[in-house]
C-alpha cells in the first residue's frame, strides 16, 4: 500500500481525501477512469502520487517511465555485481608457481592430483626396484585401501645363464613372466602365494642344455632351471573363495655379465646380449624358437615383439648397437640390460585371489613368458638375472586403528615395515570399504585382451618403453608420458599443461620451462634427451637440471611412496 494518494470513494467524490491510502492497482484504475472523463490525469500535488507525471502527460508515458525505471535500476545492480566479479578475478588471475591457492591457481591444483598419482603409479610401472605406487585410486580398482609388497629373485649359482657348446650356438636363455597379466591356451597362472607354496617366475638355460632355440612350453629338460618366488607373507590367504585378494602393479626384469669364458684372471668377455619382448605371448610366442628367427620376426611390420642388441666390452657392460661410430666411442655401456612389463590390456588391472589361478611349477617352463634374455658368447660365458615384483594386496582389518579414526583411513607416507612389505600412499577421497570381498571388476569384453581399460598416457609411456628396450630407465620418462598425454587433450588439460606453472607440481622449473615449448612431444624429448647425454661429456639439457632424478618436483617426489 502506497500512503498519502488521493482516493477514490466514488464517481462524485473529490479525488483527494487527505490521510486515505490506495493500493496501485485501485491507483491505476482510478487514473484509467479520470482518463476517459476529462482527457487528463489527477493533479498533481504534495500530497498526491501520480507517478510525478503532469497534467499534460499520458497514462501510457506514465507507465512507460516506469517500467523504464525499474529496469535500470535492475541493470544497474548487474553491472555492479559484474564489476565486482571482474575486479576478483584480476586479483586472482596471475599465477604464483610456489603458491598457486586461489582462482586459476586452484584450477591447476585439481588438475595435479590425477596427474601426480598416474605419475607415481607409472613410475612404478617404469622402475619397481625404485619406485612403488598403486593403480591409481578409481581408474579401475575403485576406493579399496591396499598394501604394497616387493619381492625380488635372483637367478645365481644353479640358475645362472651359462652359454652351451659351440654345436649348439653358445647360446642362453632366460624367460619371464608376468602374475596374471598375460594369458597362453586358456591358462592364467599366479605368482604370489601362501607360505609354503611354489610358484615358478623364470627359466634359465645352461651350458648342460643341447638346443640352440629358446625353451619349449613343456616340461623341462636337461640344462633348464627355475627360479622360483619365495614367501612373502604370513598374512596371505589361499582359498579359491576368500583367498588374498590382489594385483600386480610393476614386474622389472634385469641381466647382468658375471663370468667370461674359462674365467682365467686375462679373460675378458666379448660376445651379445639380446632383449626380447613380446606385447601378446599368446599370438606372438618367444618359445621354441631361434635366436635368427626371433630377431627376423621383431623386424617384421607391426610386429608384437620387440627387440633390441647390445655388445659387450671387455669389462661387461653393454653398449647399444646401432649407435654411429662417434657415439660408440665415448659410450660408457650400462653396467646391466633391463625390461618391464606393460599394462596394455584389462588383465593388468584385474584382481586375483590367491588359491584361484595355478602356481607355475617348478619342473616346467615358465608360462605366459613376455621377457627373454638372450645372451651370445663363448661356450661357459655366465650372467645372473633378478626378477622384481610389486603387488598391491588388499589390507585386512585388524585391532589396530587407523590414523583418522572410524573406516575412513587416510595413511601417511610410511617407512619399510619389513623386508619385503609397503604400506601404499593413497589419500582416499571417500568412503572405502575395510575389507573387500568383491573389489571392483573390469568389463570383461569378449577379447580379455581389449584396451578398453587402459588410460591413454600408457600407450605413450609403453612406446617409450619398447623403443629403449634394456636400456636403463628413469621416472621422469613415466611423468613425461603423462605431461604428453595432457597437452594432447583439448580444452582445459592442454591450457593448464601447456604453461610451466601448470607443470610446476610434475617437474622442475628447467624441464617444465622447455615441456611447455615442446608440447604433446615432450614424451620424446626427454627420451631423446637422456640418450644423448648418455655420448656427450656434461649430460647436455641435464646438466642445468642436475640429473634425470632431479628433474622431477620436490612434491612430486614426496608423494611417490618409499622413494627408496
């Protein structure tokens, strides 16, 4: 109701009655019938509201003014408030590399942590000896807390790879496999068991073995050895329906030159090594065959193995061939050849239950191998090999209470607890179930073999892998896979990546400086890097950034758990 406006009692009342009060609508309708009488609106008067308009103004000027008013005074209040946003986002725009916490800042922050752990997490993939990190929470294992276990075996004495007679192409052989990643005929064989068990992760050839092809998938003959895994937990759990519930993170296998030919104190070796990987042992076996037609079938076009040689110095080390002849001079060799095994298909990502798939046994050739050693040297020329894995395991509930309280445990990063056990560094971003029984599962399409599971950056990282096959291999190469596979993604990632403040969490200020240039390449400018500072004195690019470790972020090398 609007006070002092002259009323309306009747059509021949006077229009004003000092002290009546009149709502707009009995107003409008008042000044309509004025109107329509005499042509001309009420007077106008210190006590009367007519809009301020006049004698001489209409009623539809009158309502035009008004509605006119109202709408910008509504307008003015947006501009203001679109001020005031513009003038907060100025103030939040320029982004501070040490201390990003507000506007874009934060932006780059959310972004970073999907980036960190996908780092780790193949970073573990690229060295497990070093590195140890689980599958990253939600890609596809969902929210479940997990431990981490490393184990590592050696093949000496017995199971050394010893070169056989000349008849028989002084070679040796040395096959590995993966726990569950690969499957040949159907079988799906386990590496991590109870106490107690074996379980058959290698095969090496002697100088006893009287064949010049690699092993047969068969029992095992003359001049074949296992090496076997030993116990790693008494927590474990073999049972086909509630058994320990797991999975296979990181698997590296390494080749080192232990003694020449006749091992006389002026022996020197002389001699190859050969690295041989396939990416499907099923429709590309490394079994039973030549080393001539190994090395003819990696070179065909497409081919699913991979391959690479290497020459070995008087001392034992291992020199790339094909380098030029300048490069091959200086090039220092490696002190020992190397391979991981690549999560390219759902399998890799897959939980397993211990007492579920079949342990390998210990009088047949190891199964589903991916990685053989081929070494080429005089009759009685030795080398040892390790195998190294990394699982992660669910964690079982105890009377022990998490730190956080309640079921939500949020752990810290942890030293060793044991010889051989991990606590994994995961922040849990809800709620997590205590003990699984049923852990998430991938769709399982009807060729396992499918990469419908795998994320993108693994495929730049694999390449990167297979094209540097027993060279050694260092974690930034995994976090420059993933910087690569952001800069490829439209939108948002390839802005936010494409700047070194937007780096600044993944590498140092040098690395992420010349990344931003490079772009979605940046995969294979660091690889490229790295082999080339490996024949010039002063490591090149790396000499400004200290080393390939020290090219990563401080933080980032916080969050990897047990840096060891």
């Amino acid at each position: 109701m609007v006070n002092h406006r002259p009323g309306y009692p009747g059509p021949n009342a006077k229009p004003y009655r000092k002290g009546y009060t009149m709502s707009d609508k009995q107003w409008d309708e008042y000044s309509r019938k004025v109107w329509d009488e005499t042509g001309k609106l009420p007077n106008t008067g210190p006590n009367c509201n007519n809009g301020g308009l006049g004698r001489e103004k209409s009623l539809k000027t009158k309502t035009s003014n008004r509605v006119a008013q109202t709408k910008l005074q509504a307008d003015g209040r947006q501009i203001a408030d679109l001020e005031k946003a513009v003038h907060r986002l100025k103030n939040t725009s320029s982004v501070k590399p040490k201390n990003i916490s507000k506007g874009i800042g934060s932006l780059v922050n959310i972004l970073g942590q999907e980036e960190e752990r996908e780092s780790q997490w193949l970073a573990c993939v690229t060295d497990c000896e070093h590195f140890a990190a689980r599958v990253p929470v939600g890609q596809t294992t969902g929210l479940v807390p997990v431990d981490l276990y490393r184990r590592t075996c050696y093949a000496d004495g017995a199971q050394e790879m010893v070169t056989n007679g000349a008849s028989y192409g002084s070679v040796a052989f040395g096959m590995f496999t993966t726990d569950g990643w690969h499957e040949m005929a159907g079988v799906n064989n386990a590496i991590l068991h109870a106490d107690g068990a074996i379980a058959n992760t290698g095969t090496t050839t002697q100088n006893a073995y009287l064949n010049g092809n690699s092993p047969t998938y068969a029992a095992a003959v003359a001049g074949q050895s296992s090496i076997l895994m030993p116990d790693v937990s008494s927590d474990f759990v073999s049972n086909a329906l509630d058994g320990t519930q797991y999975m296979m993170v990181g698997q590296k296998v390494s080749m080192s030159m232990f003694l020449p030919p006749n091992a006389s104190a002026d022996s020197h070796f002389v001699g190859r090594a050969h690295v041989f990987q396939t990416i499907d042992p099923e429709r590309s076996s490394l079994y039973n065959k030549s080393l001539a037609g190994l090395k003819e079938e990696a070179e065909e076009e497409g081919s699913n193995i991979f391959h690479q040689e290497y020459t070995l110095t008087p001392g034992g080390r291992f020199v790339p061939v094909g380098l030029e002849a300048s490069e091959t001079e200086v090039h220092q060799g490696y002190a020992e050849i190397s391979a991981v095994s690549l999560p390219l298909n759902n399998l890799a990502y897959e939980w397993k239950t211990i007492g579920v798939n079949p342990l390998p046994p210990s009088t047949d050739v190891v199964p589903n191998a991916n990685i053989m050693f081929v070494l080429e040297a005089p009759s009685g020329t030795s080398a040892q090999v390790r195998n190294t894995y990394v699982w992660q395991v669910e964690r079982y509930a105890s009377n022990k209470l998490a730190s956080g309280g309640g079921h939500m445990p949020i752990p810290e990063v942890q030293t060793i607890q044991d010889k051989s056990k991990m606590t994994a560094h995961c922040k849990l971003l809800g709620p997590v179930i205590t003990k699984p029984k049923t852990p998430y599962q991938p769709v399982v399409h009807s060729d396992p073999r499918s990469n419908d599971q795998v994320p993108k950056s693994v495929f730049t990282h694999s390449k990167t892998m297979l094209d540097n096959l027993g060279r050694p291999r260092h974690a930034i190469q995994a976090v420059a896979s993933v910087i690569s596979d952001r800069m490829s993604r439209p939108g948002i990632h390839a802005q936010v990546a494409a700047s070194p403040e937007g780096l600044s969490n993944l590498v140092t200020k040098p690395v992420a400086t010349k990344m931003a240039k490079i772009g979605g390449h940046a995969a294979e400018f660091i690889t490229d890097q790295i082999r080339g500072s490996e024949s010039k004195e002063g490591g090149g690019f790396w000499s400004s950034v200290w080393d390939f470790t020290k090219g990563l972020a401080p933080e980032l090398l916080e969050l990897i758990p047990l840096l060891l």
